[in-house]
C-alpha cells in the first residue's frame, strides 16, 4: 500500500479534514491522590492545509465526565468556556514525519505544537503515531498520555474552585490522549464546523429539569465572575460573558423563581456594604430582565458582610467573599 500523496511533491494537497467519525480526545484527572477518572471531549475539529499547518479547535462546552454535575463544574469553574469556549492546537507538520510510511503502515515521530487553552498559549511537544488506514485516509495518535498542567495556563484557581466544590483534593495536571481520523479533502463529504456553547455542551436540550436548574445555579455561585467597579454596583464588562450564561440557565429554567444575593467584604462600614450589596443584586437582575428572563421570577436581596464564605483575614478571602449568589425560592 502506497503511502498518503507520497507520490506527490507535495503530500498534504489538497488538504486533510479531521473526520469527527471513529476519532476520540479524553484526558485523565485524578482525584485524593489515587482515584483516576477518565474523561472525554465530544466535539472538536481540524484541518492539514497543503503546505502542512496543521490546526484542532476543541470545543470545551462538549466536556464529557459521564456525570452531569461534573460537567457543569468543569465548564464552569475550571475552563470558564463562558469566557474561553475553546482550545487550539496548531502545528507545522514536516513532510518528514512521512517518510516511515514508504517501509510500512505506521511511523512514529515526536511532533512539536502549540497549544492556546484558557488564554494562554505554550509551545509544546508530544510523540504520535501516524497509521495509513488507506489511500485517503490516517490516523494520527498520542502515544501515552501528554501531560498538562494546570500553573502553565493559569488554571491553578480553577483546581482550587473545583477542589472546594466537590470537597476533593485533586492533582493540578491532566493526562490528554487523542486517536484523531484524517481524510484526504474531496475523498469524502466535508464534516460539520465546530460547534460550542450549548450546540457542543453534554447536556439536556431546551428547559433543565429542577436537579439541573439547581446544580447550574450553585455552580454559577461558586465561579466568582461577576464582577463590579471598586466600590460600585456598575457591571464590569469582563463578567458579562457569564452574566449571558447565566441568563440562558435562568431562561431554561422557566418555572423557578430566583433570588440574587449580594454580598461584600468587611471593609467599610456595615451600612454602607448592605446599600452596596442591594445594589449590587439590583443591577443583575436588571441585566436579566432586560434581556427577557422576566423580572417577576427575580428577588434581588442585599446580605452586605453578614454571610462570609471565608474570614475576612486576607486579601484573597476579602476577594471570595465578594461575590453575587443565586438561590431557588419555594
């Protein structure tokens, strides 16, 4: 069997397309120290262009633990797909890499690439496999497991909120592995684009049922992402990309009726931090309500320093307890 375009001057024409059919991407969390879970990523996509620049964009919403709660917390409080929907590996692939597949159906070679996850882009290296399945098509595998950790890509509080919401310790580096289908261009129908959001995300379509309704507003509690100026009830710009997720849970939720908490650190006086924290939960539930998530069904309620999640003994804590909480009413 002759190898892929071997043939040709060039072997990449006209293009390769990552054929989502019979390809997988997972990766291995472990948690308390022994407990191993395996994990997957349900949607991604890619392409080879002629001149070997190679491109995977995974779609993180399409997080897959098997266990809807954890899926939440993944997107939620790990990857914040609300803000960093999805990660990006590129790579210039050497027409090199080939050449093993003249003596055979499979060549190994240890392929650098460039990974962007979570805003943060890191140059990097794996060994893969590459097997000629037939004339127009190959498989491109990990051998092993790639490890990525979570401090190289500002992921470290991430693990933290995880850690606290499912009350785990867990190690700060996931095991990623991938077994990726290649099909020359025009050998076979194009597949579909990338999707994300709620087109890629692992869960139910249309209106939650009261279980899920309650895991999304908890999680939503714990992210800590909506954020205001010093001092202030005016919305920071950055929180709005979870403020539009949370109008989309509330949205699917459509029998439950919320409140809003607000709440506030111990600096300043005690009055002050109540008219503060009002204001506050006043000003999401208007975002919601002028966006159609109905202002009957939203409660916003002022808790000023009342209801620490931490002492008030540090900057940080200072930060958590700031936060906008939401709570199903009766």
């Amino acid at each position: 069997m002759a190898a892929p375009a071997l043939a040709e001057d060039n072997p990449f024409a006209p293009g390769w397309t990552l054929n989502p059919l019979g390809s997988t991407l997972g990766f291995q969390s472990v948690k308390n120290g022994t407990k191993v879970e395996m994990n997957n990523i349900a949607t991604f996509g890619g392409h080879i262009a002629p001149d070997g620049m190679a491109e995977v964009q995974i779609a993180l919403d399409s997080i897959d633990t098997h266990i809807d709660l954890r899926n939440v917390r993944m997107r939620f409080l790990f990857f914040e797909t609300f803000k960093f929907p999805t990660a990006t590996v590129t790579a210039k692939v050497d027409p090199l890499v080939l050449e093993g597949l003249k003596d055979g159906p499979r060549t190994f070679a240890v392929l650098p690439f460039t990974l962007t996850l979570h805003g943060v882009t890191k140059e990097m290296s794996a060994p893969i496999s590459i097997t000629q399945l037939g004339p127009d098509t190959v498989a491109v595998a990990s051998v092993g497991v790639i490890p990525v950790v979570a401090e190289d890509f500002a992921l470290t509080e991430g693990v933290a909120k995880l850690e606290d919401a499912a009350k785990v310790k867990l190690l700060p580096v996931g095991s990623v592995s991938f077994d990726w289908i290649f099909t020359r261009d025009g050998a076979a129908p194009m597949v579909a684009a990338l999707t994300t959001g709620a087109d890629a995300a692992k869960e139910t379509r249309g209106a939650f049922d009261a279980e899920a309704c309650a895991t999304r507003f908890d999680t939503l509690s714990q992210a800590g992402n909506i954020t205001f100026r010093s001092g202030s009830a005016r919305l920071d710009v950055a929180g709005s990309a979870v403020l539009d997720t949370l109008l989309d849970v509330v949205t699917r939720c459509p029998e439950m009726k919320i409140e809003i908490g607000g709440h506030t650190d111990d600096v300043g006086p005690d009055a002050a931090n109540l008219a503060l924290s009002e204001a506050r939960a006043a000003a999401v539930a208007a975002y919601l309500a002028e966006r159609g998530a109905g202002a009957d069904r939203l409660t916003p309620k002022g808790y000023g320093e009342a209801a620490p999640l931490l002492p008030n003994d540090s900057a940080e804590n200072r930060a958590r307890n700031r936060r906008i909480e939401f709570k199903i009413l009766d």
